[in-house]
C-alpha cells in the first residue's frame, strides 16, 4: 500500500482503479529530506506520477506533513546513507 496514501488514509487500490494489482507500490528514493541521506518510501501510480510530474522539491513542499512524519520513519520508509 502506498505510504502516502495509507498516511491520508485513503484506499490507494481503489484510487488507481485496480492499475497494477500485483505491484501496487512503487519504490521511490528521495534525496532532498536530510544531508547526506536518503529515504525509500512507496507510492501509488497516481503519487509516483505526481512526484514525476512536479518534483521532489514541490511534492515535499506539497505534502510537508507527510514529509516531516517519513522523516521519522513513522510509515515504514528506510534512512539510509549515501
Ligand atoms: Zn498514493
């Protein structure tokens, strides 16, 4: 499920009509969060294409609570060092 989604509560299966059952995540590094860190979390189709369509910068921006709440590793992402 997605990490977004499962954080706003909302069915990321139902809100991507059921696209790609089998992988329903996609695992998506993101880099501007800490120094010389980075965090793996999992995003829906709809949240990968957002993240794509406006970049990381604006989507952390967008979404800062989510960000704050990945940051402490609350929704299962992964800090891992460069
Ligand atoms: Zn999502």
């Amino acid at each position: 499920m997605c990490d977004l989604c499962k954080y706003k509560k909302r069915d990321s299966g139902f809100s991507c009509g059921g696209i790609s059952p089998k992988s329903d995540t996609f695992n998506v590094i993101l880099r501007n969060i800490f120094v010389n860190h980075y965090i793996v979390i999992g995003l829906c189709y709809i949240h990968d294409i957002e993240l794509f369509r406006i970049g990381e910068k604006r989507f952390l921006k967008k979404y800062a609570h989510f960000a704050v709440h990945t940051a402490r590793g609350e929704c299962g992402s992964k800090v891992k060092k460069r």
